[in-house]
C-alpha cells in the first residue's frame, strides 16, 4: 500500500519503530496533493514545499513530540494558525495571517503535526458547499463534477483523495456529517462541551457549534479527538474525557431507532432512505435490533428553535462586519440573511427558542432510556452539481432557506448530542451518501465503539475515488 494510503495510526507506528521517516511521510504527502489537488482544490494556502520537507527532516532528528508526530495537516480555514493564512474563505480576510494559534489548532500543533496548509470551506461556514469568492469551490473526489459538501468539504475532500490521513472539521449544522456522508469517510460531532471553544466572544450561550475529528478509520477518529478534547478553564460547561482506539462493541441486545425522514417531515431525494436502511441491514446483522420510530418531536418546532438561535448567534458575531458599509459589501447572500435575521429577534424570541430546545432535550433523554442510539440519514439529497450555490428544491418541494435541505441533522446540533456520520456505501449513481449514529449526550466513547463494531464489518472507505 502507499505511504499516503496508510491511516494515522499505521504511520504513527512505523514512525516510532523508525521503519518510515517523517521526511517519506511528507514526500509522499506532498507528491498526492501535487498530484490531486489541482482537480480537486480541497487544500488551499499550501506553505512551501522545501520548507515542510526541513519541518519533516527536523522532526525525525526529534524525540516524539506527540501522538501526531511528524503527520502532516492542513487545518480548516475557520481555525486561525499562526504565521499561516487564515480567510474564514471571506474577501474581507483573503490575506489575513493570525499572530497566534486558536486553542483547537494549539493543541493539534503540540501534538507534534505539522501544518501544510488549510482546507477549504464555505465563507463564514455557512451553508454545506464549499465554495468562496477567495479559493474557489472544492469538488468531490468520487465525482469532480459533484460538491464535496461542508462546511468541512475542504477536509472530507483531502481525506478522501489520500491527501492527509487525519483532518479536523466544525459542525454547527451538519458540517462534519454532510461532507462525511458525500466524501465516504467518518466525521464525529462530539457532545457539546468535549472539545472547548476560544475564550472569544459569548462563551455561555453560543453551544450550537463544535470542533471534532474526520478521519478514514474509527480508530484515527479516536487519535485526533483526544488531542482536540480536554477542558479550557476560560470558559463553562467544560468536559474532560480521554479516548483511546475503541474496541467493537458487542452489538447483540443493543437497540437502535430508526427515524427515517421524521415522518415525512423532511424531504430526501429518491434512494437515501434505502442507502440508509442497507447500513442499519449491518448492525442488525452483528445483533442490533432496530426499531422504526415515529418522530419524536415536532420537526417545525425545532426547526424554528434552531433559525431562532443560529440567527443570534450569527448575528452577534457577525454584527460589526455589517455595520461597516465596506465590509458588509463583502458578505454572501447567506451570511447577511442570517444577520437580518438576527437584527429582527426579540428577547422573548430568543427565550423561546431555547425552552424548545430544553423540551427536546427532555424527550431524547427519554428515548435514551429506551434506545443505546439513535439513526438518521447524514444528508437529504446526493452529493450535486458544484456549480450550484444549494439545491432549491427536493422532490419537487422548495426550499424555503439556503439551508434548509440540510434540516435532518439539526435534532443532534440544537441539543449538542454526540454524531457519528458513518459511510452507508454507494446509490446506483455512484454516489457515497452515510448515517447519523447518535448518542446520549456524554456517550461519545459508546458511539465510537459502535462505529468501530461497524467499520469492522464495512470498510466503506476502502473504496477509493476513481482519480485513485
């Protein structure tokens, strides 16, 4: 197999037995993105190739740094890293390079990677295609004519097409299980609070968005999520967890409900729901009963809980930049959307939408006490044309926001409950499409090790894209 091929934990191994240099390691690395990237444009802001190849020969006269020694990176747009250019894919920060690392990227850094570059993303995050006015769109490897998803499309694209072995990913609304699902590989959204934030900003209500892990193996999800997760006493609901590779769990007596499209509730395009259901077919066959559901909660109420919340907390954060004129000419379509929305909440909106958001809270603990996990579909529609800004329409039903196609992932987001976005193989258009498997809030070990017990069974990522 080639060096690019191997997962992290194989390279860490070879590493330490000094069987493979760290110096191969970013040879290798470097030729695929040569190689692939220029179709694909998933890595962007890629440092200096003789620069990264005397990082890696310095790291191999190095004691090991970490538990990422001498693996190669490219960290998200939306993360600021120091001394390397971070645009949050905005025109207004197209050449903007941070004095210092985010904590997530601290971490990841500490642990011995290094950093090659960034991975592309929608501007701002918003919306689960990722194109931008400064790097352009990235296409997915299993079809260059076809989106790779986001907001972490940029990082599913990269792992996909062997371009680093690990990757790190946001998820606010789907942004690590959509791209997850469209690029065939794995994307955790841990439960809220396990991988901190920045001390940036409003720290007590902002709960809706996460860093995690995206990798081509559960066991390398487990790898980077340690390093990622870990309390930061600057700021609350803090969660201290270690994790180790997961062992498969046993999966015979273990319930799991399937929700399906929420009752009809949210709209799929012809074939996920079979998709789906063939990837539930594996976990009852190594034991699983599965069990239908009906929707257990009203699918507008949240719905309206999540626009509520998510416009607030865009709007804060986003407020400055519309109120200068200059600025605010930058901004997409979206983005301003979000904070004009926003503009418009009352306090007693804002206080609403979060009793709805407690009352669901409320009835999942419930199902937990019946259920070891929970199933839904990562995405609503295939993997579509890049040139598309988003899709209109499902099955003939409008869409009535830019990002209302992707409603099916909010149930875990607005309560922050552990998601693990699992490869449910491929439709009959050759496209990759994957599953939710959702935990209790706080099982995030649990999840993992029932997605161990199915990556056993599947290996959907071993089916590599067709430019392999």
């Amino acid at each position: 197999m080639e060096v690019f091929a191997w997962s992290a934990l194989g390279l860490l191994a070879r590493i330490e037995r000094r069987e493979l240099s760290c110096t191969e390691v970013m040879a290798a690395h470097l030729a695929r993105i040569e190689a692939v990237n220029p179709r694909v444009n998933a890595i962007v802001s890629l440092r200096d190739p003789d620069v990264l190849m005397a990082e890696a020969r310095a790291a191999d006269a190095a004691e090991m740094r970490g538990p990422l020694h001498g693996l190669p990176f490219a960290v998200k747009d939306l993360v600021a890293t120091k001394g390397l250019r971070t645009t949050h894919a905005s025109p207004i920060f197209s050449d903007f390079i941070p004095d210092e690392d985010d904590l997530l990227a601290a971490r990841m850094r500490g642990a011995g990677a290094i950093f090659i570059g960034k991975t592309n993303t929608p501007e701002w995050g918003h919306g689960s295609h990722s194109f931008n006015a400064v790097h352009g769109v990235t296409r997915n490897p299993y079809d260059l004519t076809r989106t790779a998803g986001g907001s972490s499309g940029g990082a599913a694209a990269a792992l996909a097409a062997r371009m680093m072995p690990l990757a790190d990913g946001s998820d606010m609304m789907g942004s690590l299980r959509n791209p997850a699902a469209f690029c065939n590989v794995y994307g955790f959204r841990p439960t809220w609070g396990l991988v901190p934030s920045d001390a940036v900003g409003d720290t007590f209500s902002a709960t809706l968005s996460t860093d995690g892990p995206m990798a081509r193996t559960i066991t390398d999800l487990a790898l980077l999520l340690d390093v990622q997760a870990g309390e930061n006493p600057a700021v609350p609901f803090g969660r201290s967890q270690r994790f180790t590779p997961p062992v498969a769990a046993d999966l015979r007596g273990k319930r799991i409900a399937w929700l399906s499209d929420w009752g009809g509730a949210y709209a799929m395009e012809p074939g996920i729901l079979a998709q789906s259901e063939a990837a539930l077919r594996v976990f009852e066959g190594l034991g699983a009963e599965v069990v239908p559901l009906p929707p257990p909660f009203p699918a507008e109420k949240l719905w309206h809980a999540w626009i509520t919340l998510r416009a607030m907390l865009n709007t804060g954060a986003k407020r400055a930049l519309y109120d200068n004129p200059a600025q605010r000419a930058q901004i997409k379509p979206e983005t301003i959307w979000e904070i004009e929305q926003g503009l418009a909440l009352s306090a007693q909106d804002v206080y609403q939408a979060s009793v709805i958001r407690s009352q669901w809270f409320a009835s999942a603990a419930g199902l937990f006490d019946q259920f070891d996990a929970l199933v839904l579909p990562s995405a609503q529609v295939w993997p579509f044309p890049a040139e598309w800004r988003w899709p209109q329409s499902i099955n003939g039903h409008a869409m009535d926001t830019y990002h209302r196609w992707m409603e099916v992932v909010v149930p875990a987001s607005l309560i922050g409950l552990p998601a693990l976005a699992l490869p449910a193989g491929f439709g009959a258009n050759g496209l990759p499409m994957g599953v939710q498997l959702i935990g209790r809030s706080g099982a995030d070990a649990q999840v993992l090790a029932m997605g161990q017990a199915y990556h056993t069974a599947t290996d959907w990522p071993e089916v590599r894209p067709p430019i392999l």
